[in-house]
C-alpha cells in the first residue's frame, strides 16, 4: 500500500466497506434473534400464529434485498473504481517517480560533494606543490642572480681600476679635473691614492731616490719647476684620502708620502741655505 493510499480513500469505497459491516452485523443480530428469541404472537388461546419457516422466509427475503443492493452498490463502486484507475496510476507512478527522482538526486547531490572536496583537497595540494617549487626557483634564481651581479660588480671595480691606472700614465695636472670628477660620482674611488702617488713621481722626478734607478727625464710642459709645489699637491691629495676614511688608501698614501719626506725636509733645509748665503 503506498503513502498515497494510506493519506485517503475514495467515498463511494468507505461507504461499500461500512454497508458491508453493517449488513453482516445485522445478519448475525437477527440469526441471534431467530435463534434464542424467536418472533412469535400469542393468541386467546396461547397458540403462536407464525410459524418458523414464516420468518425464515422472511429473513431470507430481507437479506436477499440486502445482498441486491450490496451487489448494486459493489458493482458501482467497482465501476467507478476502474473510472478512476487511470489517475490512481498516473498519480502512484508519479509518486514513485518522483521519489525516485529525489533519491536520485540525493544521491547525485551527495557524489557531487564528495568529488567536489576530493577536488578541493587535490587542487589545494598541486598549489602547495607548485608553490614550495615556485619558492625553491624563485630561490635559485635570486642566488644565481645575486652571483652573477657580484661577478659583474668584481668586473666593473677591475675595468675601474684598469682605467685610473691608465689614466695616470699621464701627468696629474693634466688629469686633476677628471679625477675630481670622478670622486664626486664615486667617492670611494683610488683615484685620490693614485693622484698622490702621481704627485709624488714627480718630486722623485726632481729629487730622486740614490737607492732607486733615476728615471729618464723627458721633455715636458710642466705647472712649476719647485718640487715643493708637487710635494704640496700630494699633501693636499692626501687630505682627501683621509676623508674618504678607508685604512688602506691612508696607509698606502702615508707610507708614500713619508717615505719621500726626508728628501724633501733635505731639500727645504737646503734651499733656506742656499737663500741665506745668497742673502750676504
């Protein structure tokens, strides 16, 4: 029995069931009643009038009635039943489709979740993945950039120094404004150490070292022929190497410088006496 025909039955079909009931009741009611009180009218003489078959034909005559009508009653409600069976069909068919259908949909509904987070779970570990791998790349890139930048830098200070060092083959006043230059775009430059040292080649120029092979002297448009006036310049270069306040310029160019010195007090001590005599 489906939950349609447990919710209601048609009218005519209750009505048949209870004039069923009500006809056997009443059967057994009167088969009681013939059985143990039978119907009996006493005359003046106390004889019975109606006889036993009498009522039985009675009885007969009014179930028979009964069961006519019964038979009426059933054969419509049976008609009206089969009127009836196409939309009792359709209607439990329907019922059970779309039961079926809600199952199924359920059901779709409940795989669809369960594909849906196992996609969840397997996309959030590709993304772990390609990130840790993003990570690790990212990585090896900055390493390999960070080394390639430092070789670059190493090439860029070796040009550098090549070039200061080129550039100083040629005398230090003719190159004075472009090391200038130069220390104002790079203020950490060699070029102060080297213009000392430059300076300082030609105080050898005019007084040369007795332990050292002289150099040759070549013709030259020099600023002054004063060795103090070089000697001067490399002092002032070396104020400048001080400032740039890194230890191994400071010490190259005082260990130039006072390795020179004495040659140059000699040759000051030596010119104030050579004034003096020149004086009387």
């Amino acid at each position: 029995m489906t939950r349609l025909e447990k919710k209601g039955r048609d009218p005519l079909i209750v009505f048949f069931y209870i004039f069923i009931a009500v006809l056997i009741l009443c059967f057994v009611v009167v088969t009681l009643k013939i059985a143990f009180s039978p119907v009996c009218s006493a005359d003046a003489q106390h004889v019975c009038v109606i006889d036993t078959w009498s009522i039985a034909g009675l009885t007969a005559a009014v179930f028979g009635i009964a069961a006519a009508l019964l038979t009426f009653l059933g054969a419509f409600a049976v008609a009206y039943w089969w009127a009836n069976l196409d939309k009792k069909v359709d209607a439990q068919v329907e019922t059970r489709t779309n039961e079926l259908i809600e199952q199924r949909v359920q059901d779709q509904e409940v795989k669809f979740q369960a594909q849906i987070e196992s996609n969840v779970q397997a996309f959030e570990t590709q993304t772990t993945q390609l990130e840790a791998k993003f990570q690790a790349q990212i990585a090896d890139n900055v390493k390999t950039l960070d080394s390639q930048i430092a070789r670059l830098e190493g090439s860029f200070q070796f040009i550098r120094k090549e070039l200061v060092i080129a550039t100083m083959v040629f005398p230090p006043w003719e190159v004075e404004e472009w090391a200038y230059e130069l220390l104002a775009v790079d203020p950490s430059s060699e070029v102060s150490v080297r213009m000392v040292m430059s300076y300082l080649d030609e105080v050898d120029y005019f007084l040369p070292d007795p332990s050292t092979p002289s150099k040759q002297k070549t013709l030259r448009f020099m600023p002054s022929e004063d060795v103090l006036y070089y000697w001067n310049k490399a002092l002032e270069w070396r104020e400048i190497v001080k400032g740039q306040n890194d230890p191994a310029y400071i010490s190259n160019a005082d260990w130039q410088i006072n390795k020179r010195r004495p040659r140059v007090e000699a040759y000051e001590k030596q010119k104030g006496e050579d004034k003096h005599e020149d004086s009387r």
